[in-house]
C-alpha cells in the first residue's frame, strides 16, 4: 500500500472516529439537560407542596 493511501485510510478512520465522538457528546449533554431539567422540575414541585403545608 503505498503511503499515501495509508494517509487517506488514517484520515477516513480518524474522520469517522471523530464523528462518532462527537455524536456521543452531544446525545450525553442532551441527556444531562433532560435529567438537569427533570431534577429541577421535582425540586420545584417538593417546594410547592412544602409551602403548601405550612399554609394549611
């Protein structure tokens, strides 16, 4: 193989590895804003009700 088809081959690879990466990093940071958001969302809603029981 001649050396400047092992470049293009590294560069496919690294090309591809690169895209799954990135891919993996964007689908954890949506993960982490969904469960940011969740977590929010119960806390919010445990203040409501304690604020509601110290009216009642």
């Amino acid at each position: 193989m001649k050396q400047i088809d092992r470049i293009a081959k590294r560069e496919e690879t690294d090309r591809a590895a690169y895209e799954i990466l990135d891919k993996e990093a964007s689908a954890r940071e949506q993960k982490t804003d969904r469960l940011r958001k969740l977590r929010m969302s119960r806390e919010t809603e445990k203040r409501h009700k304690i604020d509601s029981d110290k009216t009642s």
